[in-house]
C-alpha cells in the first residue's frame, strides 16, 4: 500500500508519495516563492534532483542570496502557463504572489512563462515523476493545456486557488479533467496529490 506523506514545511510542503520517487526520477516544482522546503525534503527521502521555477524577483534574488550552492537544485527564472511569452499579472503589494490578470485582476506586471512542452522539450524530458504547482490559479490553464499535449506527469501535487476565480466553473470543469486521468490520493486544505490511474494500475 503506497502511503502519501506531507513533504516540506506547513507553508510550502505537498502530500505525495515518496515511495515512487528515486535519484533519477524527473521532479518539476512551480512557484516555489521564498521556501524550497518541498524541494528539500524530498531530495533528502529520496536522493532525486529537482528543478525549480519562479518568476518573483523576490524569489529569484533570495535563493541566489541563500542556496545557490545547493547541487540538487536547479534554479529556473521564469514560470509556466499554456503559452510561451510574457505572462500578465497583478501585483498586489509587493510581494511574493502575484495573480493572473486573465482572471479579472489588474495588469501592474509581466514576466516570462513557458508551456511545459516548451519546457521539455528544451530538456529533453520524457516522464515527469511528480510535477508540483503552486502558481496562483494559473494551474486552471496549464492543467487542460497539459492533457491537450499528452503530457501526463506520474504525481501532480496542486494547489488550487478557485478563490481568485469569479467563476467557480472554471475550477470545477478542471477538476473533472483531472478526475478522468488521475486518482486522488491525498487531500489538505487547499493542496491535492493526484496519481495518474496508469501508474495506479501498474502498481497494483
């Protein structure tokens, strides 16, 4: 029986499964802000190397102040949606979040995404073990856009933000696609760890 595990701190920490991660599995961490707790951690049960990616100059400047000698991680300074270019986004106080203004928010700031097709392609990546999102609804274009390229990573640990959405369909309908592929296997709040049902069925 695989056991899901919260993995990282209480503010930046996912339920995953461990078990299905190794120092060769592909482990893809979006919105990382100011704590990289999950990245850690988990390279510490499992030995894996992660990427990292944010977009924040918050972000950006305090992991080159605190832990570019990691050998572990790979630092990215961009983000991901379903496009590549400059993404629109709202900064509502100087912080490290910032929100879609596709979602109704003001446009104060751009910064670089990337689809994930872009992003693998580029690095030459064939499986994604566990992909972790945390990027402030922009999870509701990346996920469609992810199944439309046949991109199905092993784990996807979500958060989901459907308090930003002024229509809660949006959420649903992208909950219902996840549901026709993936398995829920664990649940806080707000964070999800879905397993693909193929991966389900081979372990079985």
């Amino acid at each position: 029986m695989l056991s899901v595990e919260f993995v990282g701190s209480s503010y930046g920490g996912f339920p995953c499964i461990p078990e299905l991660i190794n120092k060769n599995s592909v482990v893809l961490d979006f919105g990382v802000g100011e704590d990289i707790s999950f990245a850690k951690e988990l390279h510490h049960k499992t030995g894996c190397f992660v990427e990292v990616f944010d977009f924040t100059p918050n972000s950006i400047s305090w992991y080159k102040k605190n832990h570019s000698d990691l050998k572990y991680i790979k630092y990215n300074d961009y983000g991901i949606s379903n496009f590549d270019g400059m993404h629109k986004v709202y900064n509502y106080g100087g912080g490290i979040s910032r929100r879609s203004s596709w979602m109704g928010y003001e446009n104060n700031e751009n910064y670089p995404v990337k689809s994930m097709k872009t992003i693998i392609d580029e690095k030459n990546i064939k499986i994604i073990d566990i992909l972790k999102l945390d990027i402030e609804g922009e999870e509701y274009k990346v996920i469609p856009n992810l199944f439309e390229n046949q991109i199905f990573p092993k784990q996807i640990c979500l958060e989901e933000h459907k308090r930003f959405l002024k229509d809660q369909r949006i959420h649903d309908e992208v909950f219902e696609l996840l549901n026709i592929f993936y398995i829920l296997k664990g649940k806080t709040s707000t964070e999800y760890c879905f397993l693909l049902k193929e991966e389900a069925n081979l372990i079985k």
